[in-house]
C-alpha cells in the first residue's frame, strides 16, 4: 500500500477538494496522483507556499514551503 500525504494543510489544501493520506494498491498511480497533486497546488493555490514531491519508502510526502519574497507585495504595482 502507497501513501500520498501532504506535510502541512494549509488553508488553500483545506478548502480544496483534495484529500490527505490517500492510499494507492499501486507505486506508480500514487506517484502520478503526487505529481498532479503538486502541479495543480503550485499554478492554482494563493502562491504563499510551493509544493513537492518527496518519496520516503512506500510513502509519495508532498512537502510545504514558504515561497521566496521578490521585494515584491503581489499588489500588481510593479508590473
């Protein structure tokens, strides 16, 4: 049995229609759904955070980390 867990929910995962800890029969679907999973949380979620994939065993951990700041507020001024 394979695992997809993501680290941290953070608000966006939580008003999403994704769900935590899925469990796959298989290794490659439970990469696939990790892998989409995190495609998806990285173009569609508030960009606050950026998502990864980590394996560790038979678990696929999709990791949770601050974005980088540009000097920039994300206010659309700069552009």
């Amino acid at each position: 049995m394979y695992t997809v867990q993501v680290e941290k929910e953070c608000g966006c995962f939580k008003k999403s229609d994704f769900t935590n800890n899925m469990k796959f029969e298989n290794k490659d679907d439970a990469l696939i759904q990790a892998l989409n999973m995190t495609k998806e949380m990285n173009q569609d979620f508030c960009q606050k955070h950026e998502f990864a994939v980590v394996e560790q065993g038979d678990v696929f951990k999709i990791s949770v980390e601050e974005r980088g700041k540009s000097g920039c507020c994300g206010g659309g001024h700069c552009s």
